[in-house]
C-alpha cells in the first residue's frame, strides 16, 4: 500500500517482517490481540502497523523504534503518521515512548 495523496510529501511502502529485525522484540499484554501487523517504510523511518483488540475496544498503531526518532517532539511523530491518511478524521490518537524500545502511535479506537 502506497500513499498516493499528491498532497502529502509521506509516503508508506509495504514490507515482510522477518523473523528478525527491529520489530521482533515488540512487547504484547496477555490480553490484547494482534490482528494484523505489517513492517512498513514512512520516509527514512522503519515502522510496524499494528490493529488489535484489548477489552472490547479496537484500534490500530505504528511503532517506531525509539533510536530511530530520539530526535522528534510527540507532536511531529503525530503529524507525520495522520500526514499518511490512515487515521480517520475524526480519531483521537495517544503517543508513548516505551522503555522497551519502541514509540507508540496508537489511533482509530473503536469502543
């Protein structure tokens, strides 16, 4: 899947995850389940796409890997994941950088 909005200089390439890589120490509660997850490429960041289900409520996210953007605000990391159009205009998002090595982009909830 590509961003093929003229009007955004982001695009989002698809990838394979690998059995190994950046992603494949992504942590998961017990109770929440992943039901899709897809690497992808926004711009020069590596990312993974996430939807999943935890206590009745749906949502998506993108994860960064921490090292890769130390050197971004929140409010640019949020900016650059609604510039690829997979948030819906209506959504709420929250952010988190994670001790465990990963920033946290979570979007599109359903309650």
């Amino acid at each position: 899947m590509e961003n093929t909005d003229n009007n955004s200089d982001t695009s989002l390439q698809q990838a394979e995850i690998s059995g190994q890589g950046k992603f494949e120490a992504v942590p998961v509660e017990s109770d929440t389940r992943i039901t899709f997850q897809q690497q992808t490429q926004i711009d020069e960041y590596q990312v993974l796409h996430q939807s999943w289900s935890w206590d009745g409520i749906r949502a998506e996210s993108l994860l960064f890997s921490n090292p890769d953007v130390t050197h971004l605000s929140e409010e640019q990391i949020t900016d650059l994941v609604k510039q690829l159009g997979l948030c819906q205009a209506d959504s709420s998002t929250t952010f988190k950088r994670s001790e465990s090595g990963y920033t946290f982009v979570n979007f599109n909830f359903e309650y």
